[in-house]
C-alpha cells in the first residue's frame, strides 16, 4: 500500500517541521498549514488522506474544524494537542477525531496511530468480508456466529453488537457516550456502568488473557479501541 497523503495543520512552526521532516523520511507526501482558513484551503485543494491536526490555533478553534469537516467528509483526523483534560479529548473524538495524541509526544507513536488509520482505510476498501478473523478469534458475520480457536462461544445480543461496532471501527477510540448512542439507541451517562459490566462480560468471553487484553484496549476515562495489532 503506498504511503498516504498526510495534511498537517499545526501553527507552531517547530512542531509542524518536526512531524514534516519524520513523515518525509518514511516517504509520506505532506502538506503544512498554519492556520484553520488555510488548513480548510489545502485540504479542498489537494485531497489529503489523513489530517493531523492541532486544536490551538490563531485563527479558529481546532475543535470547529473538526465538526465542519465531518459534514461533508469522513477523513480520519488524528488530533495532537496541548489539552490533556480529559473533556477536550472526549469532545474531539466525539466530533469525530479519529485519534487524539497529547503534546508533548513520541514522534513513534504519532506514527503508530497514522499506521492504524492508514489500516483502517484499507479494511474499508474490502467488499464487505463476511468473516472476520483476528489471531485466535473469529467473527462469522452471516451466522452471528463468535469463535475462540475454533470453539463456539455464546455472546448476548448486546455483547455481540458491541463487538461488531468496536471490530468495525477498529484503530479508533470509540467513547462511552458513542458506545450507547449506537448499542442502546441513545446517550445518558447513567448507563456508562452498565457498558462497563457488558464490556466486562464480553472481555472474559473473548480474551483468553484478563490481565493483558488482546483486542480491547481502555482508553482510561475516555472509553475504548479495539487493536487488530
């Protein structure tokens, strides 16, 4: 697969150089701006494939660029950000970020997100597999069906829907609030306990290891990813 075309809009000139300079070395085609207006410009203008994208700057907030983008195009966005609250990361992946990385940060793993996305772009180029297989598990979309090494395993209705929204989005941090909007059918905080006994249920019956997950990741107090990795 070849590289993507990565868009960085990011105003710090020393930040974006850096993320420019690792992305040239590994033969990604990168595009820089500074600015929301000009960030909005380039991505019409030269049809990127990723953005990263900063949320502080000069001109708007990141956070808006976020929700514009997302009324037109599903473009994964990795934000890398100052904000390390908790709120503004749930808030951006709620807009739809597909990843959010904390400043400062390891040039290594801002690549390890950009080759999950890039991963998930080419599932969403398969037609539509009907089985889906990842180490010792094995999904049967046809059948409903859920195995562990060839062994059948019973999941409820719930648990079964959940795995198929975190396999389906899988790289992506998905939030609690995203989660039981599309399980449940709608968003209340009171029903984040009851994910978590579900997600629970569903982790005992899926990884053969509870101490160290296999396939669901916790995003502590933002929610969770599944890893094909």
């Amino acid at each position: 697969m070849k590289n993507s075309r990565i868009l960085i809009i990011e105003d710090d000139r020393y930040i974006s150089n850096f993320i420019e300079v690792s992305l040239n070395k590994d033969d990604y085609d990168v595009i820089t701006a500074s600015s929301a207006t000009d960030g909005l410009f380039k991505f019409t203008s030269y049809n990127p494939e990723i953005i990263i994208l900063d949320l502080g700057l000069p001109d708007r907030d990141g956070l808006e660029i976020i929700k514009e983008l997302r009324e037109f195009s599903n473009i994964p966005i990795i934000v890398v950000s100052a904000r390390g609250l908790e709120k503004d990361k749930i808030e951006a992946l709620d807009l739809g970020a597909s990843d959010y990385v904390t400043k400062p940060f390891f040039m290594g793993e801002l690549m390890a997100r950009i080759r999950v996305v890039e991963r998930s772009m080419s599932n969403l180029g398969l037609d539509n597999p009907k089985i889906f297989e990842c180490g010792y598990l094995t999904v049967d979309y046809e059948k409903r069906k859920v195995q562990i090494d060839g062994e059948d395993v019973h999941l409820t209705p719930l648990e079964y829907k959940l795995l198929r929204l975190l396999i389906d989005n899988r790289g992506k941090v998905l939030t609690h609030n995203y989660i039981i909007k599309h399980v449940w059918g709608y968003s209340g905080e009171s029903d984040t306990k009851s994910l978590r006994v579900i997600m629970a249920n569903l982790r005992r019956k899926i990884e053969k290891d509870n101490t160290s997950h296999r396939f669901i990741v916790t995003e502590v107090g933002v929610g969770y990813r599944f890893t094909d990795e």
